[in-house]
C-alpha cells in the first residue's frame, strides 16, 4: 500500500470510527501471590481487562489487533531488558559472585512487580478508555490465588487509533551518518596519581577507545562510523546546535530553497548566509551532523574511603547516559547508572589504574546493548516542526488550536506539544509524518480560517508558515465572505 493510498485510508477512517464506542466488556484474570496488595491486584486486574476490551474494539475497528499487541509486547520487552539488567546488577545476579537463597528470592520479587508494574502501564492503553465501571469481581473456584474481573468501558476511537499508529506505523529506519561519543569524567575527593593514573587525558582515551571498539559492531547497520568528539568537533557540535532548527523549516540551511513566481523559479536566499558569518564551514557540518547521533557519557569517580594499614581505598562509580537525535535534538536514550562502591587494593598503582577502567568500561555495557533496539524504531519519515500561536486569550485558544492541528493534519499524523506559554504567545512542537511541503502545504491551509466567534487564524508569512496569530475578523473580509456565500 502507498503512503498516498495510506493516507487516504486514515482520512477515510477518521470520519467513520472515531466515535465514542457503546460500552465494551473485558475481563481481567491476574495470578496473585501472597506478598501482593489489595491495590496492586486491582490495578493488575484493571490493565488485563482494559487490555481485552481494546483488543475487542480493534477488531471492530478492522484493524490487526493480533499484530498490534505482538509489536507492543516486543517493544515492552526491549524497554524492560534495561530494568532487568539493573536488577541483576543491584542483587550481583550472574556477576560470578555466590548469592544466597534470601537474595535471590529478594531479586525475583523485585522482578516480578517491576515487569507486572511496567507492563500494565506500557502503551498507555487506558487513554483510550473514557470511563468504566465494574461489573464483577472473582476469585477461581479452584485456588483463591487466580483473581478475575469483569469491566464495562467506553472507548475514545481517535485515541485508540493514534496509539495503534504509533505501533503499527510503517516506515523503513534511518541510516545514521556517524554516531558521536563524548566522554566527560569527573574525579571527586582524591587525585588522580592516588589511582595510579599519571595523565587523567590518557585514562580518558582508553576508556573512549574501548567504548568505541564495542560499539562500532553493534552498529554497523545503522551507523556509518562511530567517532571521538575531540575539541574541535565538540566546537563544530556546539555551532550546529545554535543554528536554527531544521524543523523550522530551515532546511535552505543546507541547500537554497526554491520558490515559483509566476513562470520563473527564483531562488531564495540561503537563511545560513544571513545569520552565521562562518557558513561555509558550518553548513558542511551540518549536512553531517543532521544524520547524526550524539552519545554522552558522564562518569563520576569519588573516592570513599581508604584504609592505610590494609592499603585499600574504596571508590564509587556514578554517572548517566545520554543518546540525542541531531536531526531534532530528541532524546532516543537516557539512563542513570546505579551507584556502585568497590574496594581496591594500593600496592600496585599499575594494576590498580587498570581496575578501575575495567570496572568503570563496563558500567554503559547493558545500554550500549539497547541503543540498536532503539535506532529500530528511529523512522525516517518522522519530523518535527516550531510553531509559534500569538494572541491567545487564555490555555483554552491553545488547546483549540491543538485540537484544529490533529484533526486536519490527521493524514501526517500531526502531533502538537506545549513547549512554552507566557499567557499571550504559545510555543509549539508539531511531530508529524511524510513530506515536509505536504506539512506546510497542510498549514498554509489555516491562514484566514475561522477560530471561534468573531476570530481568525492568520499566519505572517505564507511562505514560512510557522507564525500564527489568533486574531479579530477584519469588516471587509467578512463582507468579502458573505458574498461569496
């Protein structure tokens, strides 16, 4: 099916399903154990009967719910590996240490209601539920641990729809130019020559070198090249990052845009030129650095304590990972490393530099694991937009453009987000999906367009159609509309 086939379907779609349903039964079944509260059981029981209920009205919709629930559960599972991994980390599971029966009962607990708790929250099912109401509550007749419950709910279609979008969305994954590491480490309470370590610089490089010996592997189907962000590629990073946005439109950064006036095509001019003086270099950058990743890594070494009669020093490790989306300066990736505290013997400042960056290149390991998964759901017919709506008199205009921005923009799957509001101006970010012309075409659409009693839409430069501003009809163009009526 065609993208233009595609969305005519959801077009079409839109105007028949999106409805609130009648009331739609579901029944939950949960397998608790003694150590669960009366709270956590209901609201188990409550997420497998919404479960049921949506898949039920997915069917009604004519939709593949058997494939949409098997693509929630991969992606819920690829999301809870991270949670696994910190888990067995926190209770030493298969680090080769020996671990007692009480800790490993402690891990399994732990396990148990983190994924129970997580799964029932994934996908946001319940948004699509506008109400319910319960009908029965059950214990099995042959054990009283099997729990069931029987709800009636309504369901918002539109909702439903989006969150089914959002899973079953077709769209081939980008291929990223170069994924960029940078690496700041930070020691606290002590000194480097305490931990044998001659030149923090040289530690530095080898845990880089290392970080990016294991992941160019992992990724070489969807990266180019990993690379090193030294100080002037940190500089070029930083210059991109202030230029504006690519999704505002800017995409003449790269390349001139071209208009038609009249016949002819006159070229406009190149946005770069005018507000960065060093162009040239910076758009080459750029034309990089838009398909690119960047990967932040930030360790923290303190020293704890040390003991000079057995000559051991205890050191703690913390620190977070970040991966960003250049294009869009979105986040694929964050995570805060648990804390760990390990002791060290002294004698040998040789060894004892190399086990601390053992022990410190192995912390990002289980996310350098995740970040493939991620880049799999990293769509390269996804974008974003800056909008900015003037003249509001209260939240409520903002909500009603929001409103007017998903409804006409159904076919792009437009997707607005508050990012700012100062009582008069809000700044929006437009997700949306296809051609960047078809978005502004989509836009252009607005401008004198009705906005309540009184009021238009009206937007500065329809060449550009970011600037919006709400706005009292003018006397003549409602003449002018009457007439034409």
């Amino acid at each position: 099916m065609t993208m233009i086939k595609l969305a005519l379907f959801w077009g079409l779609l839109s105007t028949s399903l999106f409805a609130q349903t009648n009331q739609v039964e579901g029944q939950g079944r949960f397998q608790s154990t003694e150590d669960d509260s009366v709270t956590f059981i209901r609201s188990q029981l409550i997420a497998d009967a919404v479960r049921q209920v949506v898949e039920k009205e997915l069917q009604a919709m004519g939709l593949n719910a058997g494939g949409f629930f098997q693509k929630l559960d991969q992606r819920f599972e690829d999301a809870f590996q991270a949670v696994h991994e910190e888990l067995k980390q926190k209770y030493k599971i298969d680090s080769g240490e020996t671990v007692s029966v009480k800790q490993k009962q402690s891990y399994d607990r732990e396990l148990r209601q983190r994924r129970l708790t997580m799964r029932a929250q994934f996908g946001s099912l319940a948004r699509a539920v506008t109400s319910y109401s319960i009908k029965n509550q059950s214990r099995s007749t042959q054990g009283t641990s099997t729990r069931f419950m029987t709800i009636n709910a309504r369901v918002d279609r539109r909702i439903l729809n989006s969150i089914y979008s959002d899973f079953m969305r077709e769209g081939r994954a980008r291929f990223f130019q170069s994924l960029l590491v940078a690496v700041e480490l930070d020691l606290k309470d002590g000194a480097w020559t305490e931990l044998g370590v001659s030149s923090s610089q040289d530690f530095v490089r080898v845990l880089e070198n290392y970080w990016k010996t294991t992941l160019t592997p992992k990724l070489s189907r969807q990266v180019r090249e990993v690379k090193l962000v030294d100080s002037d590629l940190s500089n070029r990073v930083q210059d991109y990052l202030k230029l504006p946005s690519e999704l505002e439109f800017a995409q003449d950064l790269v390349t001139q845009e071209e208009k038609v006036e009249g016949d002819e095509f006159v070229a406009t001019e190149n946005l770069a030129e005018v507000q960065v003086s060093e162009s040239e270099s910076i758009t080459s950058t750029s034309e990089v650095l838009t398909d690119s990743l960047l990967l932040k890594i930030r360790l923290t070494l303190t020293k704890v304590d040390e003991d000079l009669l057995l000559e051991t020093r205890q050191l703690s490790f913390q620190g977070d990972l970040l991966l960003i989306d250049l294009r869009d300066q979105a986040i694929l990736q964050s995570f805060d490393f648990p804390i760990v505290e390990q002791s060290y013997p002294t004698q040998d400042p040789q060894a004892l530099s190399s086990a601390i960056a053992t022990a410190m290149a192995r912390i990002p390991s289980a996310e350098f694991d995740r970040i493939p998964r991620i880049l799999n759901n990293v769509r390269s017919d996804r974008a974003r937009a800056q909008l900015q709506l003037k003249g509001l008199r209260s939240l409520r205009d903002y909500y009603q453009f929001s409103n007017l921005l998903a409804q006409k923009g159904l076919t792009l799957d437009f997707n607005p987000t508050l990012k700012e509001f100062n009582g008069k101006e809000a700044q929006i970010e437009l997700n949306y999906k296809g051609d960047p012309k078809q978005m502004t075409d989509l836009l252009k659409s607005f401008h004198l367009s009705n906005f309540g009693e009184g009021y238009e839409l009206r937007i500065e430069n329809l060449e550009r159609p970011s600037q919006f501003e709400i706005a009292p009809l003018v006397q003549t163009h409602n003449a002018t509309q009457s007439e034409n009526l």
